[in-house]
C-alpha cells in the first residue's frame, strides 16, 4: 500500500442542499428531509439554518415541528439523491479518473500519481472547497493512505494528525503526570457512540501524513472503522471504545468473538489488506450526428439523410454486441426548434434495414419548419445481442421450407404496429395455467414478450369466441336449464343445448368475481341461430341465478 493517496469526500448535508439548489431561495430557510424510520418519520437530512435552531438529525417529525413552527420539509427523494451524487462523481473526476461512489452521500477518490497536476494535495483540497462553495455544498475531505483510514478520518476526525511524539516537549510527558479526565469526550466515558459531526466547507480536510495511519486512526471512535452498529455496541460494552484499543488484541479471539469482517475492517484501514477503489463505468452511449451545410426541408432528403446516419450507428452497436429496442431521431431546426420522433422495435436490432421502416412510417410528423440544418440519431434503450450462426444450404433450406423464418416477420409486423399505434397497445395472449375459462390466458405486451412456445392447451371443453363479465339472465332461478330466457332485452329460445361443466373456483386465490361456490355451464344454440354460453351460480359472488358469460362464433 505504499504510495498510495486516497481522498474521502463526505457531503453530511448532501439530501437537503440539493433540495435548495432547487428551490434557489434569496433568503435560506430551515430545511429538512424527512424519511421513514421504523414506521415513523424522522429527520433525515437538515440544513445549518435548521441545525441553529436546535433541530438534530433522527428527532420525530412532530417533535421537529414543535421546536420550529417555520420548517420546510421536502419528502426524500433517494433516486433523485443517488442521481445527484453521480453527478458529483463525474465532477470528481476532474481530480483523478479512479472516483468511486459511497452511498449515500460520499465519494472515495484515488489520488495516487495524481494530486501533482493540481499543486499537490493542498492545491486539490482547495479546489474541492472553492467547487462546492460554488454549488452550495457542504464537503468533509480527508486523505490517508487507505480508503478505509480516509473514510473514517472524513466523518470523525476533529483535528489534524498528531505530530511525532519525540519526549523532548513537556506537554508530551506521561500520562501519569497529568489530568487527561477533564480532556475526554463523553463517549470515551461511557457514553453512546459518536455521531459524524458535519464542518461546513473543506478549510478543516484532515490530512494523514505517509506511513502515520496508527497515528491517525488511533483516537478514533470505532465507528470510524465502518462496523456494523452492533458490532460497535458489543465492543463498548466491554470498554473498547477507540480503534487503538483493537490493535492491541489477540486477532484470533477477536475475530471469534465479533466476526471476520471486524477483523477486514481494521486490516483494510491499516494498509495490510489490500481495497482497490473500483470507478463506476461509464454507460454506453450510441448516437450519430449529421450537420448539413444548408438547412433541407424535403422528405426525400430527411430519408437520404437517415440512409447515411444509420450504417455507422449499427456499427457503434455491433462493436459493443449491442441492439436498440428504443430509437430517438431529432430534427433540429434553423429556427432553434426540435422536432422528434420515437420508435420502438419489438426485437434488439443492430441491423439499418430492421430500423429503417419503423422511422419512416414517422417521418412525417417531423415539421421542417424554415429548413433543418442538424440530424441526430440515439439509441434510449438497447440490449445485448449474439451474432447468429451460418448454416449450410440443407439446414438452410430445411428451416425455410418448416417456416422457421417467420419469427422475424412477425416482429418486423409488431414493431410497425408499434409504431403507428403505440408499443404499448400491441397485444398479445399467452397461456395460463388456470381451469376457469376467463383466467385460461393473459394479455402481454408484443413487443418486450415471447410467444408460446409449443401448442395451445386444449381445453376440456369448448369455449367461447368472444368473453365478458357474467351478465344476469331473466329466466327461473332453478338449476334445471330453462326453455325460454331474456337476455339483454330479446327473448330467446333454445333449441339445442349441451352440458352441464361443473368449474370449482380456485380458492387458493381472492377473486371477487367468483369467491365460492361452484357454476354449471351449458352451451346452447337458440332458435334464431345464436350460440351463447350460460351457467348457473351456486354460492359466491353470483349466486342462484342464470348468468350469460360468452358467445359462440
């Protein structure tokens, strides 16, 4: 671990600042963010107006109010927040290209090799302070030789380092000799655990010399080692109360007694066990560009224009094995204005003649206006891709001739559907494992499904072409099927009837259209040519009558 620098920036005040940069109020209000805990809501994050007037992180929301009759609370927002931190991540990397997040509101950075190109780290500390005074942004910086010494020293370090104790000074004579009583903090005597205190700006960063990690980490709490709070309970308990009073164990009865992972932590703090800092990467990105040297307007040339765009976008997908299911084509305007278009694919395509089709049945809903002089093309969702194998010409042949190819076809078909009548509104059915007719299939969006694969389960019985919500029959409230009826206001006769299918509802689900009771079903064929399917209720939602349920072809 020699040699290496790492920086911990930690932003105690990262949920309710974002809300301000938000709100950008003239005259800074208390603020709080307010989340649930245990059922309750509680503090979660506090701005220092709200901090001055007496409020503290974790206190009930009613308490809070209490104290502070003019709180502005904001709901949390954790998407929005770890959004925000990725942001911060990216501007992190100015100082280093190995930046790594620490949920939830921290950033661990490798400055190792780096720190000279912005006046050494001094000249980085003041560039974080200068940075976050100019967003807003509260900001505790330390850096130490490890990631797990600069996280600490970043939340529960007050002070710098120490200097080297050389016995010459008389305020380094032995303890013996002097009072530290008066000196300790409360939970060195027995208090509970210390809170991370925030400081305002970086002009406190605790910097450790190299090689000086025992010095650095030696007075602090224990949960500057990133223990889990009960781990750092049971050490209390017994008076462990400073990581220096770790380093002095016998490691085996440590790691028996707290765990393993007590025993990573501390290693990991020291420099014996290695913890790389793993950058996030970077999301693919696929989009093409073409400038036009004067502003067109002609669909024809929107077309041509495509034709060029589109090779090297697949190109950029093929490279990364990629294919795009959602595609964004922007006509930008020489007025300012932008016109777009959205298509979706049914399948991950990498191919210009798959995307082609889709984006011109579009096309004219794309207002030129005085001309467009920028075509842009990206990809907004895209998926991984394997490149299909070629056969030879009898496998070839055999697949054409056993019509193996239409699968292609058909999602070339859901994908134009999709595009003049919305992804979303392009069904299909698939089955379902249940015995009652209206449960036998469910509907599934065509374009992010696949069809069955196999036969369609043969029912038991004939079923209906057409299915609705049971509808009520005018006929005798008797089991026997009746001659006549009313349905609907006509009166039918029947003629022909087949049945009765007794179905039992299923009573391992709640189904309030059929909670209990079984149904008889019968078809029948009417005078007049109808075929409709009708039970009987016995028990449940529909109960002792005669229900029409469906119509025959």
């Amino acid at each position: 671990m020699a040699g290496r620098r790492i920086l911990s920036l930690w932003f105690p005040r990262l949920a309710a600042e974002r809300v301000a940069r938000r709100r950008g109020d003239a005259v800074p209000l208390p603020l709080a963010v307010v989340g649930e805990r245990n059922g309750a809501q509680v503090l979660v994050s506090l701005s220092p107006e709200a901090e001055a007037a007496g409020l503290a992180l974790g206190q009930p929301l009613r308490d809070a109010s209490a104290i502070c009759p003019a709180l502005l609370t904001v709901a949390a927002d954790p998407p929005g927040e770890a959004q925000f931190l990725m942001t911060l991540r990216r501007w992190a990397g100015r100082f280093s290209p190995w930046v790594a997040e620490e949920p939830p509101a921290g950033l661990m950075i490798d400055l190792t090799g780096a720190a000279h190109l912005h006046g050494g780290e001094d000249g980085v500390l003041d560039r974080v302070a200068e940075d976050c005074t100019a967003l807003g942004l509260t900001v505790r910086a330390a850096i130490a030789d490890t990631a797990g010494a600069a996280w600490g020293l970043a939340r529960y370090a007050r002070d710098g380092v120490a200097p080297v104790r050389s016995g010459d000074a008389i305020d380094q004579e032995a303890r013996a000799t002097r009072s530290r009583a008066a000196k300790r903090r409360g939970w060195e005597r027995g208090g509970g655990a210390p809170r991370p205190v925030p400081v305002r700006g970086a002009e406190r960063a605790v910097v450790a010399p190299p090689g000086r990690l025992y010095d650095a980490l030696a007075e602090l709490p224990l949960a500057a080692l990133r223990l889990a709070p009960d781990v750092v309970e049971r050490l209390m308990r017994l008076g462990l109360r400073r990581v220096g009073d770790l380093m002095g164990l016998p490691r085996a009865a440590l790691a028996r007694r707290f765990g393993a992972d007590t025993l990573r932590r501390l290693d990991q703090a020291m420099g014996l066990e290695p913890e790389p800092i793993s950058p996030a990467r970077p999301p693919m990105h696929f989009a093409v560009r073409l400038t036009l040297p004067e502003p067109i307007g002609l669909r024809s040339d929107v077309e041509a224009a495509l034709d060029r765009l589109l090779p090297p976008f697949c190109e950029k997908l093929r490279a990364k094995g990629r294919g795009v299911r959602r595609v964004l084509f922007q006509a930008f305007r020489a007025d300012g204005g932008v016109a777009a278009v959205e298509v979706g694919l049914a399948r991950a395509a990498d191919s210009p003649d798959r995307i082609r089709p889709l984006l011109h049945l579009k096309l004219d809903l794309i207002d030129a206006g005085f001309g467009i002089d920028c075509l842009r093309l990206e990809a907004l969702a895209t998926e991984a891709v394997s490149a299909l194998q070629h056969r030879g010409q009898i496998e070839a042949t055999a697949k054409a001739m056993a019509g193996a190819g239409s699968g292609q076809a058909l999602e070339d078909l859901i994908g134009r559907l999709g595009a003049r009548l919305g992804t979303e509104a392009v069904l299909r059915l698939h089955p379902a494992e249940s015995h009652v007719p209206a449960k036998s299939a469910q509907l599934l969006m065509a374009a992010w499904s696949q069809p069955h694969d196999g036969p369609w389960p043969a029912p038991p019985a004939p079923r209906p072409l057409v299915m609705f919500r049971p509808e009520p029959v005018d006929a005798p409230e008797v089991p026997d099927l009746p001659i006549r009826f009313r349905w609907r206001r006509r009166d039918f006769t029947v003629r022909m009837a087949a049945g009765p299918e007794r179905l039992q509802p299923e009573w391992w689900f709640e189904d309030p259209d059929w909670r209990g009771g079984a149904r008889d079903y019968w078809r029948i064929e009417t005078e007049r040519g109808e075929r409709l399917w009708l039970f009987y209720g016995q028990g449940g939602a529909v109960t002792d009558r005669w229900y029409c349920e469906g119509v025959f072809s």
